[in-house]
C-alpha cells in the first residue's frame, strides 16, 4: 500500500545480498556484552534499518572494536526486517523482508537467535525492544505469547515516546502491535493499542496536520470488529466523521 509521508527506503539495506543463511556467526555472550551500549543509543526517531546500519558501524570503528565481524553482520541483519503495512483490503502490519535479504525470519540460524535473545532482555531502547521481542516472536523461540506480550509493550512505549504531527512510523507501529494481538486473541492489550489508535487518528484529522493519509490504515483497523471481518469504507467514513467532531473518539462513539 502506497501510504504518502516517508521515502521508501526498505530497499536500500539488502540490495544486492544473497538469501542464502550464513552459519558463520557463533554466538558468544561477553562478546555480546561488549557491543550491547553501542547499539543501545544508536536508534534515533526517523531512522530506518541501512541508516541505523551505518550509525553502528560508525560507533563500533570509534570504539575500535571492528565493524566487519560476524556479530555485526548477524545485528545488520537483525535490524533490516522491515514492518509492511497490509495493502489495500486489509488491516494489519507484519515483520518481513523486502526482496531475498535478510534470510527469512525462520530460516535464521539459531546461533543469531541466540543473539536476539540476549538483546531482548537486555537493551533499553525501545525500538530495539520491539525489533528483537518480534524476531523472537515471529521464530516463535521459547514462550511466543511472552516474546508477543512484550513486543506490543514495547511498540506501545515507543509510539508513546514520539511527539509532533503523525508519521508512518507510527502507524506501522501501532498496527503491528494491534496485529499481534489480534492473532493471539490478547482482548485487553488490543483495546489498550486500540485506545493509542483513536488518539492517532484523532490527530491525524487535525487542521494543523499536514498528512492525514499515514492514518488510513489506522481508519481501516479501528472499524475492523473484534472477529475478522473487515470495515467497510461506509465504516471508515462514519469514523472520520466522529474523529471531525471530536478531539479524541471512542469505540462506544462509532
């Protein structure tokens, strides 16, 4: 789904890469440890994967710690899967992969799952929660409602961390978590996303908002019912109209 407001840059980080999994990486955790700040503040709000990419290799050559090693091939890889939002017809986002690169989600050695887990558990940037908590997830390593709970904890913190006018960050954030919900059937954590949605889209019809189209799939989301039918764009009309009135909508309101 073509959606205005952001290049589309998802390509820049695997063109060119083959989709063949490397077994070259053995994970070890004091290695780990070591590169774990580094990567830690290297999210900055706006950033996608080939520029998070590049800020890593800076920061690891400044701390001379070596930028072409298997770790750091393993964490490029990591942080690249991208979050697609559903075409037009559909509601939701998922974690994957533009093209052949990185190796499908399954297909990844267990030696660098093994290096999602300890990032999991250890990083405190919320971007990075969310990325590592949704690899795990979509492996379905160990607990995969725990790895799910936590992914959408992390998505809805970091949703919560950003100001300014709505982006399509944001929405694909939203709506990841929103899917991840729907898919284990998690009622209370997809009314808390739902709640984050409405003020959204609720902010997105604003005057001073530039770009009400990132909002669409979130218009898409809000009017889809708790089993799996999809809204109707009659539906979708009707919630625009409200969120018009209203400063902030609830679902008792549409």
């Amino acid at each position: 789904m073509d959606i205005p407001g952001r290049a589309d840059d998802h390509d820049d980080g695997g063109g060119g890469h083959e989709s063949t999994v490397s077994a070259e990486y053995v994970f070890d955790e004091s290695e780990a440890r070591r590169i774990l700040d580094v990567i830690d503040s290297s999210y900055i709000y706006g950033d996608h994967g080939p520029t998070i990419s590049a800020r890593i290799k800076e920061r690891l050559t400044a701390h001379e710690m070596g930028e072409e090693t298997p770790i750091v091939h393993a964490l490029i890889r990591a942080i690249n899967y991208v979050l697609s939002v559903a075409r037009t017809g559909h509601a939701g986002c998922e974690l994957t992969r533009y093209g052949n690169w990185p190796p499908k989600i399954a297909e990844v050695d267990d030696q660098e799952v093994l290096l999602w887990v300890y990032f999991a558990e250890r990083v405190t940037s919320n971007w990075y929660r969310a990325r590592f908590e949704d690899l795990l997830f979509e492996r379905r390593h160990g607990s995969a409602w725990r790895h799910a709970d936590r992914a959408i904890t992390a998505y809805k913190e970091l949703y919560d961390s950003t100001d300014g006018e709505p982006t399509l960050d944001q929405t694909e954030w939203l709506l990841r978590a929103w899917t991840i919900a729907r898919q284990f059937r998690m009622t209370e954590r997809e009314q808390e996303v739902r709640q984050l949605m409405w003020r959204f889209a609720s902010a997105s019809l604003q005057e001073d908002g530039r770009n009400p189209g990132v909002a669409f799939p979130i218009f898409q989301a809000l009017v889809t019912s708790p089993s799996t039918r999809l809204g109707t764009m009659a539906e979708i009309l009707v919630l625009t109209t409200c969120l018009s009135k209203h400063s902030i909508c609830t679902d008792d309101q549409t």
